[in-house]
C-alpha cells in the first residue's frame, strides 16, 4: 500500500499531522496510508525507507535538527538540507514541507525543490484542502510510474531476447535513473548502468565472435 511520510525530530508534531491525514483518507476512501519516522543519522537510509514503503509523498519538517533521536543527539540537517539532497536522486516525487518554520532564509532558498510549503497551523486548521491535493499527485505518481515500469521491464526483455538497438539502451538508461532501479544512491546507480554498459558489450562482443565462427 502507498503511504505519505512525515520526517519530524517531535513525535507529538507527526502524530497530530498523522491523525489528521488519517481522518481525510477515511472520509475519501483513498487507498493511501500514512506512517512517520524520526529523521535519520544517515542521508542514504532514506531510500530504502521510501522503497521499502511505497512513499509516494514525504512530508518534511524544516527544524529535523531540534531534538535528540534514537542515539541521543540530534541530526546535523534541516528539512531544507534533506530536500536538496534528496533531489539530486529523486525528481519527481511530490516532497512537502510542513512547519512552523515556514519563513527562515534557509528554507525560503529551497521553495522550488519543494511541491509546497506549508504553515505547520494551515495545515491542520485545512487538512481537507491539503490532503485532496497530495491524494492526486499521489495518483499521478503512482501511475506514472507504474506505466514506465512497465516499459522498463518490456525493454530489458527485448534486450535479453537479442533485440538491441542503441534506442532501446538509451530509454533504458533514461527509465534507470528516473525510477532509481535499483534503488539506491546516484554512485550506486551510475556504477550499475557502468557494469550494465560492460557486460552487454561483452555479449555483443561475443556474439559476433559466435558469427564469425559460423561463417569461417
């Protein structure tokens, strides 16, 4: 099931935004859940955890960095921080901020990497607004991808039959790094489409090796 995520460092902040957002997706009958988590010590744990729970939405808080987590001592980043980051691998994926922050420099800087920004009070006082809003670009996500995961699959079967052209390896290539398979960091991903690059010329390679044996 798809969820929206909300990172925040007070869990009695997630917990009234989580409890809202459960009471609209309720009222909809949306198919979505809602889960939250502390912010994590390490940036590249983030994309398992979106992976791992089909998050479709994250909800960030701009002070991650007010409290102590599971180690006892805060996160060295803010929501602003997590966003930039995060963008440099993912996208498309609809990322909010909510906060009570809403108007420091630092996040102001990084209005456009977000879908919105949000007083932490507005969204609680117009849960109802906000949420049918997330509800479709959380279908519209979720298809798109869908769809492109489709064509992933359709390629890579193509490839694997023989039916190679540099067309199909470049909308592979393109599909790759859009839907981050595998998922993972971006020297992960560029060092997997490197090994793929490697081992389909090794079969061309061979394949023509193959020919000419046939043909001597």
């Amino acid at each position: 099931m798809a969820a929206i995520a909300i990172i925040d460092d007070n869990f009695e902040q997630s917990e009234t935004i989580c409890a809202n957002l459960e009471i609209e997706i309720e009222k909809n009958n949306s198919n979505l859940k809602v889960i939250s988590s502390l912010p994590f010590r390490d940036l590249q744990a983030y994309f398992n955890f979106i992976e791992q729970n089909d998050v479709c939405i994250l909800i960030l808080d701009e002070k991650l960095n007010d409290q102590s987590i599971l180690d006892g001592k805060p996160v060295e980043y803010k929501g602003s921080d997590l966003v930039k980051f995060l963008r440099h691998t993912l996208k498309n994926i609809p990322i909010y901020s909510v906060t009570s922050y809403h108007y420091v420099e630092e996040l102001k800087e990084s209005y456009s990497q977000f879908e919105d920004v949000i007083k932490r009070t507005d969204f609680i006082e117009e849960t109802e607004k906000y949420f049918k809003k997330m509800w479709r670009l959380a279908n519209n996500y979720l298809k798109e991808n869908i769809t492109e995961l489709s064509e992933f699959n359709d390629i890579l079967t193509k490839i694997s039959s023989g039916d190679t052209t540099p067309d199909l390896q470049q909308r592979l290539k393109a599909l790759q790094v859009k839907l981050e398979l595998p998922f993972a960091g971006f020297d992960d991903r560029r060092s997997w489409l490197e090994e793929y690059d490697k081992k389909l010329g090794e079969l061309q390679s061979l394949n023509e090796a193959i020919k000419k044996k046939l043909n001597s």
